[in-house]
C-alpha cells in the first residue's frame, strides 16, 4: 500500500507550472508492420495527400492537408470500415506554432482497430464540418468551437454549447486564466443583478477550493445551519448535530449519528 500523504488544499494545487509544457512521446513503430494499416493507409494515399503517418500505441497515425478532412473521412467510412467517430477536437499550439491541431478518432468494430487523422490549420482558419458523414460530429465541432474558439464551415447549428452565448473568449484556450478574467468574474453578478450592484455584491470567487459560510445566501453553513435569510450564528454558539439521513430513515440501512462515528487510526486494519 502507498504511504498515506496529506490531502490538505489538494484543489489548490497545480500540477504543472508550466502550461506550455509537452508530454514526451511514447515510441512509434512503421505502419508496414501491421498488414491492415499498411491497407488503410494506401488508401487514403490514392485520392489524397498524406504528411506523416505511424503506429503509436496500437493505432495508426496520420497527418493529412485540412482540406481533405473530410474526403479522407469519406474514404475510410465508406470503403475501409471505419463507421464510428469517437471523437474529435483541437489541440492548442497556437503560441508556439499559431495553430491548431485538429484530430478524429475513427474506429472499426469489423477490423478491431483505431485510427486517428490529424491535420492543422491556422488560428484565424476554418476547418469543413464532417457532421453529415457521422452525427457524432455534431456537439464535437460544436464543442470545439466553443472551448476554442475554431470554426467549422457548414455545421447546421454552430453555436457555444457550454458556456453562455455571451461569454468572452474561449476557456480551453492554453492562454485563457486558469481563474478566469474581470469579465468571468463579474458575469452571473451582472447578469442577474446588474452592474450596479457590483459594489455590494462583489466580484464571484474563482477559487474552487474555497468555502464561504458568510457568502451572499449563506449556503455552507455545515453544522451551523440557520434558517434561509437569517443571521449565521455566533462561533460560539451551539454546533447543529449532523445526521445525514432522510426523515424516517431508509431500510437496512442505519442512521448515520455524527457522535457515534469512529475514526480508524490504523490504516492497515
């Protein structure tokens, strides 16, 4: 078993400190090594061009122009048996190369492979929808041009399909603040009480790890629980028992008494 380290602001802490930061690249092997993919690959070659192709971790990778996108999707749906798009979306590379690195995870069940196309475009491009040859397209692209901004020629419906239609910028963006801007914070208080009320309400909290008992309805107030609208108790007053349990209890199952329950030191038991 792992030694136990503490848990203490966990949501606090980052990961990585550098946003920039690349993954090394797990080895890749020739696509003449595997007789299927050798196919497949030869024919996409025969109607479109291809830049780069490898097998990485048991599926086959290849970089295509991005305006072939959907002839060489077109191919491989309809004569080499890739019938499902599993997923696609952008990759942001625009501050190192100023592009975008689209992707499209195919999938045979026929042949038990995966195939992933790949093709990049510029950050101020376009790239051709694919929703008519698979549906699964449809809230992908829509996504993507949602979290990135990057647009898709002849989608039925392109429109956000996370964020508010109003929002500013595009959150997936590597240069997006990872706590948002003035205009995430002051966009569910201007929304719904108005601008006019920023100095009273104040700006939302991007901290997700934070927890405000006193915030504007007073919502974490676990163990000192008051009536909607009334004044939070003093610190010193009585704590609010916690039981977690409806009223009535479930059957088989006890009723959950925080003066009952028992902390185990040992780890190992």
């Amino acid at each position: 078993m792992r030694a136990y380290k503490p848990k203490d602001d966990v949501q606090k802490k980052s990961y990585y400190t550098d946003r920039y930061w690349v993954a090394p690249q797990v080895p890749t092997s020739k696509v003449e090594d595997d007789a299927v993919f050798a196919a497949d690959l030869a024919a996409i070659k025969e109607k479109f061009e291809v830049l780069d192709a490898y097998i990485q971790v048991g599926q086959m990778v290849v970089y295509i122009n991005a305006k072939d996108n959907y002839g060489v999707l077109e191919v491989l749906k309809e004569t080499q048996g890739y019938t499902q798009l599993s997923e696609l979306s952008a990759i942001d590379w625009v501050a190192k190369k100023g592009e975008f690195e689209i992707f499209y995870q195919m999938l045979s069940m026929s042949k038990r492979k995966r195939l992933r196309i790949k093709c990049f475009i510029k950050q101020d491009e376009a790239i051709e929808s694919v929703n008519t040859l698979f549906r699964s397209a449809d809230w992908s692209e829509r996504e993507m041009f949602d979290m990135f901004g990057v647009k898709v020629n002849n989608h039925p419906y392109m429109k956000r399909i996370l964020m508010p239609d109003d929002w500013e910028g595009h959150p997936l963006l590597k240069t997006y603040p990872l706590q948002g801007d003035e205009f995430a914070a002051w966009y569910e208080v201007d929304r719904i009480y108005g601008k006019e009320a920023r100095a009273i309400v104040g700006p939302e909290i991007r901290d997700s790890a934070r927890v405000d008992r006193y915030d504007t309805e007073r919502f974490s107030r676990l163990g000192y629980e008051v009536p909607m609208g009334a004044e939070p108790k003093a610190k010193d007053a009585e704590e609010t028992p916690l039981a977690y349990q409806e009223e009535g209890g479930v059957f088989m199952i006890d009723k959950f008494e925080d003066d009952k329950a028992v902390i185990i030191e040992d780890r190992k038991r």
